[in-house]
C-alpha cells in the first residue's frame, strides 16, 4: 500500500465562479504531479463533487459543513467570489460565508484565502447582491487579507501563487511533526513497483458493458479520491493499491459498494464488484472489462 501525507483544500465559492473552483482543481493537479513521488498529495473538497442526497435533522448546509469540512479534516480553505455572495441559510448571509466562518472555528483563519474577483461587472448584475458581496468583503478585510483579481484570465496564475506557497508551508510543517521510526524491510523493488502502479491505475476507465452491467466511468486521481460516474450519477469514493505483486487496486464508494480493479498485460483491466453486504472475500455481484482512456 502506498503511504502518503494528503492535504485537504476546501473550495467555498457561489455558483457564479464554477470556472474558478475547476482552475483550483487544475492546479491542485499540478501540485500533485510534482509533490506526489516525495509522499505529498492535496485533494479538494467541494460540496458539488463530494455531496450525496441525504436528510437530518438540521439545515442542509449544516450538514456539508459537518461531513465535508470536518469529516475530511481539510487544511485549506480558499473562498472566491465574483459578483454573488450566494444563497442564504438559516443563520448566516449565505452557504459560502457560513462554510469560511465554520472553517475559521475549527481550523483557525491562518489558512483561510479569500480571493474577489474584480472583473467587467455586467449591467444587469443583480445590485442588491453586489451590496451584499461588498458588505461582507468591507468585514472579510478586519481579520482576513484578500486577493484581488482583476482580470478573469488572471486568476489561475493568482491563485496558483498563493495555493502552491501554503501547501508548502504545510509539507514543511508535517515534515517536521514526523517522528522517525524504523523502516520497515521491504522486499527489494517493491516501493519501486507500488509507485509505478499508481501511475498505471491513476486515470480514467471505461468499464465495457456485459450481460447484467451498465458501462460506467470510473475515474482514480493520483491523490486516492476517486469518483464513480454512470449516466448523470457521480458517486465519491476512495482508492488504493492493495497488492504491486498482484496489480490490484481497490475502490471503496460512498453508497457501501466495492470495486476490485485488476490489471492485464495487454494494457486493459478486469473490474470485480462487490454489494454492500458482502467483503472483499465473498462472491463478487458481477464482472466487467475496463478500459482505460487516453487524452
């Protein structure tokens, strides 16, 4: 199994800047493809990407804020606003506020970027929201120092500045906390072929429609999250190597079910599934040819 340190960076934005939230996904990417042979990773939490349907008794951004700011543990937040400060909720201004304040509560402001972003503001923007956004940037600017954007085409590089030097700071930061410990002995190559493996399984496969399953999509990022996509459903899960000697990867999802994936010489997979009820050990619910997609 490969052993890495993972930072989590939680995305807070309204609906306006989806364009901005995928260019923190994109970067989050580049970082991962130069720090992830030192055991470094980041994975972004956005409540688009990791929510599911489900009720409780309290309101629903409640919930985001439990399970994906505290349930994943994140590092980071980076908060970014265009020209809305987003839909209110029962106790705050909007979602995007009550997901920074709740953040700053429990994980301190010191890792809190709020970026605005100063770009043509059309005629018919909704002035009521503009009154909004601005009141809460003139109380953000007391405890927070924010990045302006002016230029949309600017923000990659604006907030890849920012993003990089913080997750920097945080890998120095844990490489100090680590306490040295004995290495395990590993067989020789071993560390070599798991690497290599992470490479080949990392990507996204196409699973070959059989008798009794439906092609899906089922997409393994570098940082072990993983996203399980048939027709307009995307369920969230987790990855890892099981076995370098076997080439197995195993993919957990949030709706209780299991995904063995087996690679084959000639380049393509063998994907194994597993219900809720039953283990890695039990009967497999059905089996399926993957592919996996090049760009």
């Amino acid at each position: 199994m490969i052993h890495a340190t993972v930072f989590r960076v939680f995305v807070a934005a309204p609906s306006d800047v989806d364009r901005e939230m995928k260019v923190v996904l994109q970067l989050v990417q580049e970082w991962n493809q130069t720090n992830s042979r030192n055991g470094v990773l980041a994975e972004v939490i956005y409540w688009k990407l990791h929510h599911r349907p489900m009720g409780g008794d309290e309101h629903p951004q409640k919930i985001i804020d439990r399970r994906l700011i505290a349930g994943y543990d994140c590092d980071v937040l980076i908060g970014i606003f265009g020209t809305h400060l987003g839909t209110p909720t029962d106790t705050h201004e909007s979602g995007t506020v009550e997901e920074i304040e709740y953040f700053s509560k429990k994980k301190g402001k010191s890792n809190v970027m709020l970026f605005f972003g100063e770009w043509d503001i059309k005629r018919d923007t909704n002035q009521k929201e503009l009154t909004r956004l601005n009141k809460f940037r003139k109380a953000a600017q007391k405890w927070a120092v924010i990045s302006k954007i002016e230029k949309r085409k600017d923000a990659k590089d604006a907030i890849r500045d920012s993003l990089h030097k913080v997750l920097s700071e945080l890998t120095e930061s844990a490489a100090k906390r680590r306490v040295p410990s004995k290495p395990k002995r590993r067989k020789r190559g071993e560390a070599k072929a798991a690497r290599s493996l992470v490479a080949e399984f990392a990507g996204t496969w196409q699973m070959v429609k059989v008798p009794g399953s439906d092609a899906f999509t089922m997409v393994l990022d570098p940082s072990f999250s993983a996203q399980r996509i048939w027709r307009t459903t995307v369920t969230q899960g987790r990855w890892k190597i099981e076995s370098s000697e076997s080439g197995e990867a195993r993919a957990t999802w949030d709706d209780g079910w299991k995904d063995k994936l087996f690679l084959i010489p000639d380049g393509s997979a063998m994907k194994v599934a597993f219900d809720r009820e039953t283990d890695w050990n039990g009967a497999p619910h059905n089996r399926q040819p993957a592919n996996k997609v090049v760009d």
